[in-house]
C-alpha cells in the first residue's frame, strides 16, 4: 500500500494518522507542504525515524525544493523522487491512500 | 485581445497587459507604446529596463511611490521625479510602463 | 482609514505555509495594497507561516510546481516602508528552522513577547 500525505504535519494530523496506521512494508510519501515533515530537526523527527524502521519513505523533490528546502537535510532514509518516481511508485503499490 | 509581433500572436489581457510575460520583447513593447500613440525613445528604454530589472529581483511591479524612490536612489533624483516620469508616461508611470515592460499591473492599482 | 490623519497599529497574522494554500501571497498582496495607507504595519511569521520566509525557494513556471517564488517580494518590503518583521521563536525552533534561513532580517521574538505586541495593535488581520 502506498500513502500519501500533502498537509503539513504541523497544520494538520493527516500524517500523523497516516503513522499510526501504515503497516509494516508500506510506503509513505510526502509531497506539496506535506514534504515539511521531511527535514532534520523538527519536533517529529523521532516519529519519522520509528516509522522509518518498518515503512519506507519518499519526499518529492520539486515540492521540497520550491519551499527552500534542502535535499541535504532530508532525515536519512527518506528518498527523495522526482515527478516520474512518483508515478511509478503509484504503480507499483496498490492500493493508494491519499492522507487529505 | 491579441497582437502580432513578428509573426507571433501575443496574448493580452483585457486591460492590454501581456498574459504570459515570457512573451515580452522589445518590439512587443514598441507595439504596445503605438496602441497609446507613442514613441519609444532611451529614455523609456531605461524607466522600461528599470521595472524589468525590478520584477526580475522581486517579482513584483513596485507602486509608484516605490517606484520613484527606487529610480532616485539608482539612477538620481531628476529620474525619480513624479514629474519627469508622468511626462515620459501620461497615462502613470507604474501603469503604461509597466504595461510596456510586459509585467502585471502593479498590485494595488486600479 | 477614513479617519485621516489617526495612525493605526496593523498587524498581519501569517501561519499558513507558502504554496501549498493561498493565505501566504493574498496576505502579502493585502500588505502591499495597504502600504498605500499612512498606517504602522507589522508582519507576524507564526506557525507554518514561518516556513513563507524560508530562503532558496526555487519555483519555476515551467518546470518545478509551476509557481512564481514570491518570497522575493518580501525583500521588497523594506521600500514600502515596512521594516517589522517579527518571527515566534517557539514555531521556528519546532521546525528545525534558525535564524539564518530567513531570506530577510527578522526579529526573533518569544511568545509573551508576541502576545504583548498583539495586544497593542488596533486591528490584526490573520492568514
């Protein structure tokens, strides 16, 4: 299954959800404010790291580089992908659960 | 609203500002000037590459008192006036000129 | 406004990120329009709207998420006469967000610290 989650997760409890719920092998990827939840240093970076251990996780590129991020303070682990990635990885999961 | 500038139809809006401001050339600014029956002469040239410049570092077009304390300070106090501006731009110099730059009507003005 | 000649104290509010909503560049769009006006204006960057100052954003129209960066045009502020720029320090800390990735100068201010200087204004508008 795939999840993906476009809110911030300090505007909103899409991700948040989307963490307690994932399954083991699942993957999650953040994309438009939802990639915020990406980066070193934030309050939720422990949820991210445990959740890292069984999920695989993506962050896409140009989303996060419009906001100023930076691919070198992505948390490790997280991948990050670019648009045809996404596609792709939408293919090879099903379902998809988009976390509005 | 459209014009032709060498051979390709430019899109304008309604006010007569260009829909997709990579469609902007020297020439399309000429054009634009003809449409308010007026010359282009360096001097425009240079109010024009001013808000150009402008929009490029700030991606907005200044209001025309921002636009005037701007001028002053890079290309002096005589540049800056209200005065000289409107003379080179009746119709308001944040308005036709940045019309004639190919930018958006300056946030603001109506 | 109507009152001429009486200077009022205006904050803008900002907690919503750039892109992903409309309130960041409405909010700007308002600050420039009202500029206009002989008014004390004040931005504050609360929340996620401490993300709308974050430097190197890189949007282009044609590739990327087809988006003019509008966060050049805070650096622009300065010459509407609007110097004060206040960012929680509480919600940039919470982000993993310091003082040096803001793309302009700003005054990093504590929550009791915000709260008075809500309470001096005479209208705050929120986005």
């Amino acid at each position: 299954m795939l999840h993906i989650v476009n809110k911030s997760p300090f505007d909103r409890n899409s991700l948040q959800s989307c963490l307690r719920l994932a399954q083991p092998n699942d993957a999650i990827l953040m994309y438009e404010d939802g990639i915020y939840a990406a980066f070193k240093g934030t309050v939720i970076e422990n949820d991210i790291q445990t959740t890292l251990s069984k999920c695989k996780m993506y962050v896409l590129k140009p989303d996060f580089e419009a906001r100023g991020m930076n691919e070198g303070n992505v948390i490790p682990g997280i991948q990050s992908v670019s648009y045809s990635e996404f596609v792709d990885l939408t293919v090879q999961y099903s379902p998809v659960q988009a976390w509005l | 609203m459209a014009i032709e500038v060498n051979g390709k139809t430019v899109e304008l809006d309604e006010e007569g500002y260009l829909v997709n401001l990579s469609d902007w050339s020297k020439e399309a600014a000429q054009m634009l000037a003809d449409q308010d029956n007026l010359k282009l002469t360096d001097s425009h040239w240079e109010v024009i590459t001013f808000l150009r410049d402008y929009y490029d570092e700030y991606q907005i077009a200044p209001a025309v008192r921002v636009l005037t304390k701007a001028i002053s300070k890079k290309l002096g106090p005589d540049k800056g006036s209200s005065k000289y501006l409107y003379e080179l731009f009746p119709y308001g110099p944040a308005k036709q000129a940045c019309r004639f730059a190919g930018l958006p009507k300056p946030t603001g003005c109506v | 406004m109507e009152e001429s000649g009486a200077i009022k104290k205006f904050m803008y509010l900002n907690r919503k990120a750039p892109y992903g909503t409309i309130y960041a560049l409405e909010s700007l769009e308002v600050v420039l329009i009202g500029a206009a006006f002989d008014q004390e204006v004040s931005l504050a960057f609360v929340d996620d709207g401490v993300y709308q100052l974050k430097k190197d954003q890189k949007t282009t129209v044609n590739s990327g998420i087809g988006m003019k960066d509008f966060s050049k045009t805070y650096r622009a502020l300065e010459d509407y006469d609007i110097d004060k720029l206040y960012v929680e320090k509480r919600s940039m800390e919470a982000r993993g967000l310091r003082e040096e990735d803001f793309i302009v100068p700003v005054q990093i201010i504590d929550s009791a610290q915000l709260s008075a200087l809500m309470a001096q204004q005479d209208v705050i508008l929120s986005f």
